[in-house]
C-alpha cells in the first residue's frame, strides 16, 4: 500500500549564518534537472521536500523550457501534493502544450476534474494550445463546450485560442464563427484570426481583416505584421507588399527583425529579389531566420551560386545554420545542376552542423536527381530513406520521370504513389502525358477511365496578375472572366507577332490522339499564364515589369513564348510557377531552360 503524502507544511529554513547563501536561492541559477535534482536532494534532507512553494518552484522551473523528461519530473513532483489547485495545474498544462506530448496535459486534466476543481480563464488557452499542435479537434471541440457551460468561451484569453485551436485543425469557418460573435475583439484575437487565414492559404481573407482592424483604430502589432505580409507574398501582390513595407516603417515595426524577415520573404516570392537584397542589406541585426530568408530568396529565383556565397558569409558572420538554411542550399543546387555540391551539403548537415534532415530536405535531394537525369539513382534513395517515403517524394520522381520520359519507371513510381493515396488527378495527367509521349496510347486511355472510375479531377491551371493594386485571375481555357472575349482577339493577335518571329506552338504538349494539330494549338492559345500576360501587356504602360503567379509549372510553350514576348515588347516578364521563378528578359530566361 502506498504511504500517503506527508501534510504541506509552511517553509521553514534552517538555522544558518545570515552570511551563508542558502542552497534553495540557488533555484535560478540552475540550467538543468541534474541540478534541480541536487538542490530537491537537499530540500529532502532538510524536511522541505513537502513544502508547497518549494514544490511549486520546483515544478515552474520543470514547465519553463520543458522536456519529456522534465515534465515527468514535473508530474512526479505534482501528485506529491495532497491539495492541488487549478494555478498549479495551469503552469503544468502549459509546460506539457510545448512538448511532444501535448494531450497528456488532458490526463491531469481529468485527474484534477475529478478531485473538484474547477478550470479558470487561465486553463483553457493552454489546454487549447496542446490541442492546436496536435491537431487535436475533438478535444478541442469538449473543450470549447466546457468554457461555454463556465461562461468563459468570450473571454479575452479564450477566445484567440479557441480561435487558433480551429484554424490549425483547418476549420476555418468554427475559427470565424468563434470570432464573429465577440462583440468588440481585441488586436489578440484580430491577430489569431488573421494568422490562421494566412496558414490557411485565405490571404484575401485575412487582408479584408487586417483593413478591418485599421478601421476599428486598433494598432496593429508586429505578429499582425508578419501575417500581412504572408498574406501579400501568398497572393504574389508586389505593389501591395510595397504599400506594406511603408507602413512597417512608418510605425517603426521594421525594428523587429522577425518582421524584416517576413519583408525578405515577401519581396523573394514577389518576384523582387532586389527589394529583397535591399531589405537584407540594410538590417542592423541578422539571424539565422534572416539569412535563411535570403538564401532561399536566391535559390527560388535560380541564382545558385549567390545563395552558396551567402551561406559562406553567414558562417563567417559566426551564425549557425538551421533546418531552413539548408533547404535553401539543397533547393539552390538542385535548380542550377550543382549536384555534388548539393551531395556535400546534404550529408554535411548533419555530419559537421548537427541539422537532421526532414522530409523537405529529402524531397529537395530527389529533385537535385531528377533534374539530373540521374532518375533510378533518384529511386534508390527513397528506398534507402530512413522514414517511409511519402507520396510527394514519389511525385517528385515522377515529375522528373514525365520531364525525362522514363515511362517504365514512371510506371512502378505511380504503383508507389497509389498505395498511399490516389486522389490526386496531377499523378494521373503526369503519367498519361508520358504515355501519349511515347505513343502509348492503350496506355493513356486505361489512365484516364482509371481517372473517370476513382472521380478524380484534374486541377485547371490558374494564373494571376496584378494591375493598380488588383489581383486579376485567369484559368486555362478562360472564358468567364469580364475581359475575357477581348482578352482572347489581343492574345490571337499577340500569337500571330510572335509566329513572325519565329514562334512555333508546341503541339506536341497536348496528347489527345484524336486532336488535329489546329485544334491542339487552340488549346495550347488559352493557357492561363499566357491569358494573364496578355492582360499585363494590355493594362500597363509600356517598359512596366509584368508579373505573373500560376498554380502549377509552367509549361513548354508558354515558356518559349514569354521568352518571345519579352523580347518582341522590351518587357520584363516575372513568372512564379509552383517551382521557381522564371525572370524573362531580352528573349532569355534565368533559368537558362533547365527547369
């Protein structure tokens, strides 16, 4: 039978010389559970071990950088005491939403439930927390009904982190309920609002917000800020971004590094590295995010060389590089053929700086193959990954196999694929586009009834620009849009320039074995980055930079084209595929065609 615990007892030092440090003051200075496990040896030793503040700062000091190991300790030190209060608790619940193990907070909270006590406003944002980074809705969800039946779930702490829990469960719609019926929210909770439609790729969604926020007179903060520009950087809007960093600066918000590095990242997937580099340049204070920020810039806009030359300077500035610095490395071999650089970065990483690769890192290694041509070495290496491969380390083989025209491999990729999930019409389109490629077309009509017989759809392609400080978007085939019957009679005409020049359409990119060569040119016409560029050259003063965004890759034709058109109207074209950046110019491309 287990002896029960001793009573708490008021603390009562020793007697010693008031000249004498006395070992429990020594409390702040420790700097790890080793040393927190001394000092409690000595509160055993003089009768203080049950003492409740002595307890209590012993288990703050467990919850501050938490680990599992010293949350364990934590909850060890917790059931020795015979009376615990929800204070207690609450710092306990928070140690546990920081760890690996967030839902065992909810085993204490049942503990304490059944022993009477009642959670405060205090209990809920950390319980919540713990539900939000495990994604955890249905605990999430108990626990929204409970503050609703205490009266807590418009509290000012509550609510932002009711808000947050739904927004990474990915329920957006119970997110903007929660916020729609507090009366008059709180930059907090604008904020948590505002963040989630960000992750949540809703950037007009969290822009409309942001100006709401303005209009209510709430000062923004530099979290806000961060979102914003996430925001702007996910809808490509540079002239937006611009506007953006006006304001950062004239509320002094650009004294946060964090916020300049949201700034570098902006301007990088705006298309403006030059805005980026001038940003970077111009910090007081570089850390290792920072330097991140801009390695990556350079890598997504194919300046490879640049991106390692930075690395070299951020070692020489002594900051040490992260999971993020070296994805930027990897992605900046692979899109400029460094392949053995690429090679020496990978295993370096780990080697010489400590980094564990993750799966991004991983993908970014098949990609360096890929592009290569080096595809059954590709293979291999998932294989003998240490982690079962996902589906977008196969896609990313398989892009490379459609991109080579390996079709047997293609073939056992897609086996690959299909175990783990096939839902995704893109996988489908791939491999019969390599099929029809090959002449396969047997092969290319199973694809597509097996595509009819799942329900599986392809994504039309949609690509954006933006005009006087408005988004316009335009899908393949467009025929929708307000502009679109004159958009068309510009984008024919433009078509007729371009084939005095020397412009042949590809037809070869569109495999339908029953589509005449007319038929398929038509259809290669009205690609939305063509449609989108198009409207630039119509809704902009001559010599202006056109800036494109496309959901998917671009493809073949439209990439000669936009080289033609760059060159026929001295324009500069900046396309941002799903991939990389494509800066045309003078009749070139940065990518220089490996791509």
């Amino acid at each position: 039978m287990a002896r029960p615990a001793p009573p708490v007892t008021p603390m009562c030092p020793p007697n010693s010389n008031s000249n004498t440090t006395h070992p429990l003051s020594l409390l702040p200075k420790c700097t790890s559970l080793r040393e927190l496990k001394q000092l409690q040896a000595f509160a055993i030793k003089t009768h203080l071990h049950s003492d409740l503040s002595v307890l209590t700062k012993f288990i703050n000091f467990c919850t501050l950088n938490p680990t599992t190991t010293s949350m364990q300790h934590a909850h060890h030190l917790f059931d020795q005491i015979p009376q615990q209060d929800i204070v207690l608790f609450n710092t306990m619940a928070r140690g546990y939403a920081r760890t690996d193990t967030p839902l065992l907070a909810f085993t204490l909270f049942t503990q304490i439930l059944f022993s009477g006590l009642f959670p405060d406003d205090y209990t809920f944002p950390s319980l919540l927390k713990a539900c939000a980074s495990c994604k955890a809705l249905e605990e999430g969800r108990q626990l929204h009904c409970l503050a609703i039946k205490l009266g807590l779930s418009e509290n000012v702490y509550v609510c932002p982190t009711l808000i947050n829990m739904y927004t990474a469960c990915n329920e957006m719609d119970c997110a903007r309920r929660v916020f729609d019926k507090i009366w008059e929210p709180c930059v907090v909770t604008y904020n948590a609002m505002i963040t989630g439609y960000a992750r949540g790729s809703r950037p007009n969604e969290a822009l409309s917000l942001f100006r709401e926020l303005q209009a209510r007179n709430l000062k923004p903060t530099d979290v806000t800020m961060l979102s914003v520009l996430s925001s702007c950087a996910l809808l490509g809007a540079l002239d937006l971004g611009k506007w953006m960093h006006e304001y950062v600066k004239k509320n002094g918000f650009n004294r946060f590094v964090k916020v300049n590095t949201a700034l570098i990242d902006m301007y990088a997937k705006c298309g403006s590295l030059d805005d980026a580099v001038c940003v970077f340049e111009n910090m007081a204070v570089r850390d290792t995010q920072a330097w991140s920020a801009m390695i990556m810039a350079y890598a997504i806009h194919g300046h490879g060389l640049k991106a390692v030359s930075l690395f070299k300077e951020m070692r020489k500035a002594g900051t040490e590089p992260d999971e993020i610095t070296f994805l930027g490395l990897l992605y900046a071999c692979s899109h400029t053929g460094l392949v053995e650089e690429g090679f020496e970065y990978f295993y370096g990483m780990r080697d010489k700086y400590g980094v564990i690769p993750g799966i991004k890192h991983y993908g970014c290694m098949v990609d360096l193959l890929g592009r290569a041509g080096r595809l059954e070495e590709a293979y291999e290496f998932i294989v003998g990954l240490p982690i079962r491969p996902t589906p977008i380390l196969w896609r990313t083989l398989l892009s490379a196999c459609g991109s080579h025209g390996n079709v047997e491999l293609g073939k056992r990729v897609i086996e690959q694929i299909f175990e783990l999930d096939d839902s995704h019409g893109g996988d489908y389109i791939i491999l019969s586009n390599l099929c029809a490629r090959a002449g396969r077309w047997e092969d290319v009509n199973f694809v597509r009834k097996l595509m009819n017989e799942r329900g599986v759809v392809k994504i039309p392609g949609c690509s954006s620009v933006e005009v006087n400080n408005v988004v316009h978007e335009f899908f393949s085939g467009d025929g929708v849009h307000s502009v679109s019957t004159k958009l068309h009679q510009a984008l024919d005409e433009l078509v007729k320039e371009l084939k005095l020049v020397g412009y042949v359409p590809d037809t070869s990119l569109v495999f339908h074995a029953d589509m005449e060569d007319e038929e398929k040119e038509g259809t290669l016409r009205y690609h939305s980055e063509k449609l989108a560029i198009t409207f630039g050259l119509l809704n902009t003063p001559p010599g202006t930079t056109i800036r494109v965004v496309k959901n998917l890759r671009v493809c073949g034709d439209c990439h000669s084209a936009a080289k033609l058109i760059s060159l026929i109207f001295d324009r500069q074209i900046i396309l941002r595929d799903v991939q990389r950046f494509h800066h045309f110019k003078d009749g070139k491309c940065s990518c220089e065609d490996y791509w």
